[in-house]
C-alpha cells in the first residue's frame, strides 16, 4: 500500500499521465555505471591495489577473475533477468569488440567514486565512467546501429544502473574528503555530481535509470556513523526534480536498507546461517558453504547468493522505488529528446 502511495505522488509530482504500461518489456541493452560492487573487471587493466585477482574470487564464476566476490554481481543478475547477457568490462574489449556489442558495457571501477578524488591509484571515476559511455555512443554504437532513429530508441529503451557513491564516504578511499564538509553538505555535493552526469547520460539518449541510494542506515538515521543516510534521504527528492527538467526520462531507487532488513529480520528465509562475519576473512580460510552468507570478504562486498536476492527484490519486489527495474523496463517512452 504504502509503495503505491508513492509512486502515485511521484507520478502526479510532474502531472504526467501514467499510460498502461507495454505488456512485454524489450530493453536493448544495460549500460552500468558504479564501484567494486558491480565491477566485472575494470579494474583488472589498470594500477590500483583494488583487483580480485586472487583466489577465491571468482571461485563460482569459473575463476574469472574480475568480480569482487564469488560469483555474479548484481549487474549480472539483473541483466540475465532481462534475458541480455552480462555486460562486459569496458576496458575488457577491444575497438573492434566495442564497435560490436550493443547489449551493455559495464564501466564500473572498484575503489571509485563520484568524486574525481576518490579512489585507490588508477580508477574510473564517474566522470570517467561517463566519458567511457560517450565515447560508446558517438564512436561504437553508430558502426553496429547505422540508422540515427534507431539508435536513439535503442539508447531510449535501454536501462542505466548508476550504483555508484560507497567509496566517497569511505575515509581511505575518499582521502577523508567527507570529514571536510558537514553531512549534510557533503550530501548536496555528491548530488549535484551525480544529477550533473544523468544530465550528461540523459543528453546522450538515455531515459530510464536506477540509482543506488548506497547507504546502508536506516532512513533518517543521522548518527556519526550514518553520514551518508543524508544522500540516500535527499536523493529521491533531486531524481523528482530531474523527472520535472528532463523530458520522458524515469528513475526508480535502489536503496539497500530495503532488501538487507529484510535479510538480517530473517536470515533463515534466506537460507543464511551467518549475516555477520565474511565467508572469506583476509589471509583465512574460505567458509564451506559460500549460500549461507551474506558477506564474502570484509570489504563490505557481499556474496552472490546475497546480490542474487538483492537483484531479484530490485527486479521484481520493492527493494526499488517507485518502479521494480520491471515496471521500468516495461515503461513506455514518453519522448526523445
């Protein structure tokens, strides 16, 4: 009840009528944009500390290494749910393999952030990230979709995760940036980048996204240890905004509090047997059953049993909001711009 209550204000906040949605969702392509929780194996091209390139990750995915955990990572559930095959790393392909793929590019980098300055060594900020995707749209995409019309409903149909703001409030990996404004402030900082590159994404063709709310606090929960609980609070409220200045786009939000109370609530629903220590403690042994836990290193990256139950609530359920990635995907396309 309370979901549908918001999504009909959301809906009615820029007065656009809310047509039947299509029967049958047909997204082209998923473009990602994010950290080490959706990185496929950026990271692995460049000098940074940040790469699993050791075991055990990767020991589900047949030892690909690349992926900060054992598995499949959100982008990669989410993209199968959406029958397209997983997106590749942008820094995996080859000119000639960019010119040729036109079901999604993951431009993720593990230790990035929103900010220029946060970050391990080498790393894709999402100014780069972005600077990764216009070079696809202007350079690649046109070889493979030659007619203009198409391409413009194939960027307009296509689905834009951007997962991406952990590491800004990380001290090591933001250079303690964060403790240099107050919450709250730092909060619009990190906004006004992230609507700046949407804006950017959003004048390049793309209209439909999912943004991470990130912080793993309780809504309205203010505390020292809680700091980025100002972004995820602001954040629906600047997407809203947006929705009103840019013509047919829609955003839905991933806000991870969602989807993790309900396991912590109960973890035996889930088939966890342990929510609280890492399958893989640094220098330690690997846990015996990888399904039965929710974390998997002490990095903060979870399992993938724990991002394939994630990915599914985004997908179907109301880990997302206003629209499940679904609803989304299903949504029609009011205009181009």
């Amino acid at each position: 009840m309370e979901n549908s209550i918001k999504l009909m204000l959301f809906l009615s906040f820029c007065f656009v009528s809310n047509q039947a949605l299509l029967a049958n969702a047909s997204v082209p392509a998923l473009y990602v944009f994010g950290d080490s929780h959706l990185d496929p194996g950026n990271n692995m091209h460049l000098n940074t500390p940040a790469k699993p390139n050791r075991w055990p990750y990767a020991i589900d995915f047949h030892n690909i290494r690349g992926r900060f955990t054992n598995g499949r990572n959100m982008a990669d559930f989410i993209a199968s749910y959406l029958d397209l095959p997983f997106p590749p790393a942008y820094l995996n392909l080859s000119d000639s393999e960019r010119s040729q793929t036109t079901t999604g590019i993951s431009y993720a980098s593990a230790s990035c952030g929103i900010l220029n300055t946060t970050g391990a060594g080498e790393c894709l900020t999402l100014a780069k990230q972005v600077g990764c995707f216009t070079s696809t749209v202007k350079n690649d995409l046109p070889l493979a979709i030659k007619d203009q019309e198409k391409l413009q409903d194939h960027l307009a149909n296509s689905l834009y995760l951007v997962f991406i703001g952990n590491n800004d409030y990380h001290d090591a990996m933001s250079h303690n940036v964060s403790n240099k404004f107050s919450p709250d402030k730092y909060a619009d900082i990190l906004l006004d980048e992230v609507t700046k590159h949407i804006k950017t994404l959003y004048d390049l063709g793309a209209r439909k996204f999912v943004v991470s709310g990130i912080s793993s606090c309780q809504p309205h929960n203010y505390t020292k240890d809680c700091k980025s609980r100002y972004f995820a609070d602001k954040l629906p409220q600047r997407l809203q905004e947006l929705r009103c200045t840019l013509s047919g786009s829609l955003f839905t939000v991933y806000d991870v509090v969602n989807v993790y109370k309900k396991i912590t609530d109960n973890p035996q629903k889930y088939g966890f047997t342990n929510i609280q220590d890492p399958c893989y403690p640094e220098g330690g042994s690997l846990c015996k059953d990888r399904k039965k836990y929710l974390r998997f290193d002490q990095y903060s990256h979870q399992t993938e049993a724990a991002y394939e139950i994630a990915s599914k609530d985004c997908f179907y359920g109301q880990a997302c909001s206003p629209y499940s990635i679904l609803e989304l995907a299903k949504a029609p396309i009011i205009s181009h711009h």
